[in-house]
C-alpha cells in the first residue's frame, strides 16, 4: 500500500468513526431524553395564615411526610411531585383547606395500571404555636422535628421517625422502623414489623413490636409500661432516676443483667423470667419477647 493510499485510508476510517460516534450520541442522547420526559418532577408551595389554624390533620397521604416545627409567620406547604410514565405532575394533587380551624391536607395520585403513576411528597413548616392532629400517609415515610404535644405520626407502609417532640407522642407504622430522639413527654411507639430505638425520652408507655429489635433508653415510665417484641431482642438502657418494678419474660432466649446494687435488686430470677426492682420500685414496668433476649443496662 502507498503512503498516500495510507493516508486516506486511515482518513477514510476516522470519518466512519466519528459519523458512528455521533450517531451513538445523538442515540444515547434521545434516550435521555426520553427518561427525563418519563420521570418528571415539580415543586409547588403554599402559605396558610396561621390565625386561622388551630391544628393541622394530614389524612391519606400518598407520599412521604415531613414536619418542621419553628418560628415562623407562615404555615408554609411545599408539595413535591414526582410523574413517571403517561402522567403529568398537573395530575398529581394536593387539597389544601381550612375547616373549623382545621387545616386539612390530602395527596393525591391517578392510578394508570401499566401507564405510569407517581408519587406526592410533603413538608410542612409550621410556627410552633399551631397544634397537630395526625400526620398519616398510606405509603412513605413520616418525619417530625419539634412536633407539638399530642401528635400523632402514622405510615401504613414506611418508617418513621421523632426528633425533639415537645411533648407526648404516638407513633405507628405497619411495616417500618422506628426512631426516636428526643421527647418532652410521654412515648408510644408501635410497628408490626421493624425496629424501634429511643434515646431520651422524658418517659415511656408502650413500645412494642411483632417482629424486630427495641433499643431503648429509659429514664422514667408511666404505669405498666409496656416493651414488648414478638421475635426480636430487646436491649434496656435504664437511667439513673428511674424507679420502677421491673417484671422481664422471654420465652427462648437469655437474660443479661447488671450485678445487684442499690439502683438494682434482683427478686427472681429463672431461665424465662426476671422480678427486680429498680430504685424504690414504684411504677410497675413489663419488658417481654417471645423469641430473643433480654439486655438491661444501668
């Protein structure tokens, strides 16, 4: 072969190459943008004067639910649509209404089987002035800092978690895990399937779960309190000013307990049960599973 033969050759071939790299590009570039046409997601807000709002209920929710708790002049509603498939975000709605002093809120999606679907996710900024009724959502996970006293947090399908609740608070998930950080009073938490961990709470009534772990730092309890896990370890951090009769069962596994002091005075001790008290042993106080261990910790 010539030089000059080479030579065009070898432009002949560098042609070909770049035709077929622009070619892959504008291909792959095609099907980005049919992936960003099929996934599309919106930002839409809302304020609310708080005047005229007394509590806020958050009912059958389709997405995740945030809640922030601080000073502000606004209730401020910020809806995070996200489309995939044949739906617009215009499809995907958030009902915002007023009634009796109630600031009511529902999400809602279309339902195309096979077409496409999407999804509503809410934060909520609130003085923390106004109450809160129930923060609820069929499938999604469900966060509250600063939540008021007397809020309920609830997912059918999801996590939750509490951080710096201001007062007593109940948690509920269907099938998710639990966290909690923080509560200026009472503690109910409840999951059929999950986990649970506390830190400092101001006191504990019921945490229970069917099917996972409890991890839990205990300062004080109401009256028969109850920690109680079907299948699942159960581990007990108790703090130094607690004073209660501590009644422990489990029906397979093994206890693990501190060596007896003032603060802990073992009762009864057998392979499936435990009576202590701890302190002066006055509010009584239930730690139970089923199929797991038993850790308490001063």
């Amino acid at each position: 072969m010539t030089g000059r033969n080479a030579a065009k050759t070898t432009t002949t071939r560098r042609r070909l190459l770049a035709a077929t790299g622009v070619g892959l590009g504008s291909i792959l570039a095609g099907c980005e943008s049919v992936r960003q046409l099929d996934r599309e997601r919106i930002r839409e807000t809302r304020t609310v004067d708080p005047s005229r709002v007394a509590a806020i209920n958050v009912a059958d929710a389709t997405g995740d639910v945030a809640f922030i708790g601080e000073s502000r002049d606004d209730i401020k509603i910020v809806s995070k649509k996200h489309a995939t498939g044949g739906v617009s975000p215009q499809e995907l709605d958030t009902e915002v209404q007023v009634a009796e002093n109630r600031l009511e809120i529902t999400t809602d999606e279309p339902q195309l089987l096979g077409l496409g679907g999407g999804r509503v996710a809410l934060e909520l900024r609130v003085p923390r002035n106004v109450a809160v009724h129930r923060l609820h959502t069929n499938h999604g996970s469900v966060t509250g800092v600063r939540v008021p006293n007397g809020a309920t947090l609830e997912t059918l399908d999801g996590d939750v978690s509490v951080t710096r609740a201001r007062g007593d608070v109940s948690v509920r998930s269907t099938k998710g895990d639990i966290t909690v950080d923080g509560t200026g009073g009472d503690l109910s938490a409840r999951t059929s399937d999950g986990t649970i961990q506390v830190r400092d709470p101001a006191s504990v009534a019921v945490l229970t779960t069917k099917s996972g772990n409890i991890t839990a730092e205990i300062s004080d309890v109401v009256d028969e309190a109850l920690v109680e896990s079907s299948a699942g370890d159960l581990l007990l951090q108790l703090g130094d000013e607690l004073s209660a009769a501590l009644s422990a069962h489990t029906a397979t596994g093994e206890f693990s307990i501190p060596d007896q002091t003032p603060q802990f005075r073992v009762h009864r001790l057998t392979k499936t049960r435990l009576r202590a008290a701890v302190d002066n042993g006055g509010t009584s106080m239930t730690a139970r599973t089923d199929d797991g261990d038993i850790t308490i910790r001063i």
